[in-house]
C-alpha cells in the first residue's frame, strides 16, 4: 500500500510542478527548473510502477497459457492516481466563483463515470490474474535517459 501512496504523491507533486511551469508568471528558468524536477519525479513514478508489478506479481502465480492483459495492474493504478488528482482540481474549480466553473462542473459527471470504470476495470483484472484467466507482464520503463 505504501508504494501506492508514494506513487500518487510523486503524480502530485509532478501535477504541481506542470502547473507552475505552465503559471503566468513563469519565465524561462522557472520552466526549465521545474521541467528539470519533473524529469526526476517522472523517472521515479516508473520506478514505482515497476516496484508495484514486481510486488503483485510475486504474491499472484500467473498462468502462462492465460490471455495477456494489455496493461498491468501498476500502470492502471498510475492512471487511476491522476484520475483522483484530475478529479479534484476538477472540483476545486467547479466550486469557484469563476466564469468558468460551469464548465468544469460539466466534466465532473464523466470524470466520475471514467473512475467507476476504471476502478472495475482495476479490480476485474486483478480477479482475472488471481483465477488465472488473464495475465500481465510486469511494466519495465527501459528509459532511453536517466536511470
């Protein structure tokens, strides 16, 4: 659980990060300092996603005739964090007084139905994994740079 909890920690900071870069206010060396940060923060989020693989994939036997998933269970958790992260800055600006929070209230009802279903899809391939229906070969990021 823990490694999933640093892995939405480390998509939050990077969040951040994107949005300081992106800010008004932000000259060259603001963009470049923050694009630097999240170069490490994005190098540790694969770190984390192949820490988590390895995790599930050493308490689950898979079967190695069973149908490959298309993505493993660490790489839907990454997607589900920044769903989470997307889903509340959605609502903060939901609830502004701002000309635009009509707008993001709007999104908010597909928001919601992308986390239900991405939730299923989560738990299914889990149970899918576990009854040796389906398997997943463990993310490894083999990065071009860094580490």
């Amino acid at each position: 659980m823990g490694r999933l909890v640093d892995l939405l920690r480390s998509n939050l900071d990077q969040w951040n990060l994107e949005d300081t870069a992106r800010g008004p206010g932000a000259d060259d060396a603001a963009v470049a300092e923050a694009k630097r940060a999240i170069d490490q923060l994005n190098t540790r989020r694969h770190q984390l996603v192949e820490e988590i693989d390895a995790a599930i994939d050493r308490a689950v036997t898979q079967a190695a005739s069973a149908p490959l998933a298309t993505e493993s269970p660490a790489m839907a958790f990454d997607r589900l964090s920044v769903l989470v992260i997307r889903i509340h800055h959605t609502e903060l600006a939901a609830g502004e007084d701002d000309s635009d929070a009509d707008l993001y209230a709007g999104r908010l009802p597909a928001l919601y139905r992308q986390l239900a279903e991405l939730q299923q899809a989560i738990d299914n391939l889990i149970a899918d994994v576990r009854d040796s229906t389906r398997r997943f070969a463990p993310y490894q990021s083999l990065k071009l740079y860094g580490q």
